[in-house]
C-alpha cells in the first residue's frame, strides 16, 4: 500500500519520539555529535544570519505564524467541522515537523552530559554547608551593595541602557572563556524580545528561541536583574538547556565581569535562591540571615516582587504549568523547581574556589 508524502510526515512522529528518548539514555552519544558536534555549527550560523539585526526574527516568526494559524481556522472552520479527521492529521503532520526541528536545531541539548560532569563538580546537599556559603554571600553582596551606594540603606540602580548591559554580558564572556573555555561566546546574538508584555504576564524573564538562535530578554525587567538574565539566556544559546545549569552559567559569567554593578546582580541573585532554600529548611536561621542583610538589598529584592505582582494575573499559573509539563518532557524531571537546583552548584563550586 503506498503512502503519501503527507502521510509520511505525520507517521514519523512516532519513531522520532522513539529515537529522541532512545538519545535520552546516551548522553555520551548527544554531547559528542550533537552538543560539541552539529550544534556548535547550526548555533553559529543563525547568530551570524540574525545577530547583527536589532529586532528579534523569532518574534515577527511567531507572529506570522499565529496570525496565518488564526486566518487559516476561521476561513476553513465549516470545512474543519466537517473533515475533523483530515483536521487532524494536518496537526499531526505540523507537529512532526516541529519536532524534527525544534530538536535539530537545539532541543537536543536537554539530553547532553550534564554541566556538573564538564566542571567536575559534584552537587552538595549538605545544610550546614548552605549556611556557610549563604553568610559569605551576604557578606559579598553587602559588600557590593555598599561599595556602589556607600549607604547600606539605598537600593542599587544600575545606570546603564538595555544595550550597554548586553555589551557587557558579552565582554564578561569574553573574560569567562579565559577560565572556562567550553564557554566561549563569538558571533553575538541577544535581543530584547518584542513580546516583552506579554512574557511579563506569563511571569517569564527572558527565553531562547530554538528556531533562530536569538536570546531574548524581556525588556521591563527592572536594570536589577537584567545582567542576570542576559548571562542565562546566553548560556541557553551555548547549548546548556537545563535551568540549573544556565542560572550557574549566568551566575558564573556575571559574578565574574569586572563591572560591580554586575557582580552586585549575580551575588543579588544567587542570594535570593539561597534564602530560599534556607527558608524551606528552618524559619529560624532565615531570620537569622535576614538580619545580617543591608536594607538597601533588602530594597532591591522588594523592587523585584514588586514588579512581578505587578503583573500578577489568573492566567499565569496557567502558562507556569505549562512551562512545567513541557520542562518534564524534555528531562527535567523537576520541572520549574529545576531553577532553584542552582544552589546545589553554587555551594559545591565555591568549596574549590572561596568568594
């Protein structure tokens, strides 16, 4: 029985998920063809084709794409209706091919050796450890707090324009590939996104768009955070998918940039995540370390929710869960949780190299 070409297309979806979870048990296999092998080259490409435009191509690309979806349900709604199986297999073959594609062009990274291996860190769980590391970084973004405002009562405003913080995020690359070459970063591609707003609603900072390459970073994120999430969606676009493993790499490349507004952001940031788990463990040392903290971080810290429940709608746990499920199905077993898994690197990489 002869198959037709659309037919095709549609069926392969099935052994392409088969073959994608089949790569899923040989990390070994997809780090060295497909993370340092065919991706680096495909990465590569798109930066030097897209970077030098100031807008985003991914965001006019899902744009077009949404408003030729929209025009093509509402002109053929009664044809849909009444074809529902047709309908169908149009969606399956449209998802066979954006699944062939997203995992080309950069989805395959979720399956890769994991960052911990390539720095030969081993993830520490200790609590006291926590502790230790969570007052030193107290210590260092009071530091840096006071250093930049030399009042331990006044926030920190970083004075520089979206572009200037992009051109520094590249230039503190440029000084982290000296200590991790792995993370060289050529061929620059990071925009702020178009759709900004609307990922402030979904409660998203930045993202990597698979299909063009471009780290986007969403321009209302107070100049606070900015730094940080400019270094993270780098860390997405150098082939490191996992949450944990870009908030580290944004971590690394930020607390090490010269510039100390940047390393204020990093410490700021890391701090945050820190707290946190503190707080998940015991209320009291949490209150113990709050105390320790300078009320201008403490200021910048209340900027930050601030501006997130500022956006606070129903919809947005909607588009979290969402994040979460498509998270877990691409291996992050902990879904949005894997964020915080950050701390699990911070500690361990700072018992070899101390702030």
């Amino acid at each position: 029985m002869k198959i037709s070409f659309k037919n095709a297309i549609a069926i392969s979806l099935i052994p392409q998920i088969i073959i994608v979870k089949w790569l899923g048990t040989r990390p070994d296999l997809v780090e060295q063809y497909y993370s340092t092998g065919l991706y680096p080259v495909i990465s590569k490409f798109f930066r030097l084709l897209f970077g030098w435009l100031p807008f985003s191509v991914g965001d006019i690309l899902y744009f077009v794409l949404l408003i030729l979806a929209l025009v093509y349900l509402i002109k053929n709604r009664n044809y849909i209706w009444q074809h529902k199986l047709q309908f169908l297999h149009n969606i399956a073959m449209v998802l066979s091919v954006t699944y062939f594609t997203f995992h080309v062009m950069w989805g395959m990274n979720y399956y890769r050796e994991p960052l911990a291996k390539k720095l030969e860190l081993v993830p520490n769980k200790d609590y006291q450890d926590l502790l230790e590391f969570t007052e030193r970084l107290i210590c260092k973004t009071n530091e840096s707090q006071f250093t930049i405002t030399k009042d331990s009562s006044l926030a920190v405003k970083i004075p520089y324009s979206q572009k200037e913080i992009f051109n520094k995020t590249i230039q503190g690359y440029d000084h982290l590939k000296t200590i991790h070459p792995f993370l060289a970063y050529d061929r620059p591609s990071i925009k702020k996104s178009s759709f900004s707003t609307g990922l402030t609603y979904m409660g998203y900072a930045g993202y990597l768009n698979p299909f063009t390459n471009e780290a986007q970073v969403n321009d209302l994120l107070p100049n606070f955070r900015f730094p940080f999430v400019a270094g993270h969606e780098v860390g997405h676009q150098l082939g490191y998918s996992a949450e944990n493993e870009t908030n580290f790499i944004g971590y690394l490349v930020t607390s090490n940039n010269e510039d100390v507004y940047f390393k204020y952001a990093a410490y700021a940031y890391a701090l945050g995540y820190c707290l946190n788990d503190v707080r998940r463990t015991d209320n009291e040392d949490f209150d113990r370390l709050m105390l320790l903290l300078n009320s201008g971080v403490k200021n910048n810290f209340q900027e930050m929710s601030i501006f997130w429940n500022s956006y606070e709608n129903p919809m947005e746990p909607v588009f979290k869960s969402i994040f979460d499920t498509f998270l877990k199905a691409n291996n992050q077993t902990e879904g949005i949780k894997s964020y915080s898994a950050v701390v699990l690197f911070l500690v361990a990489y700072h018992k070899d190299h101390p702030l």
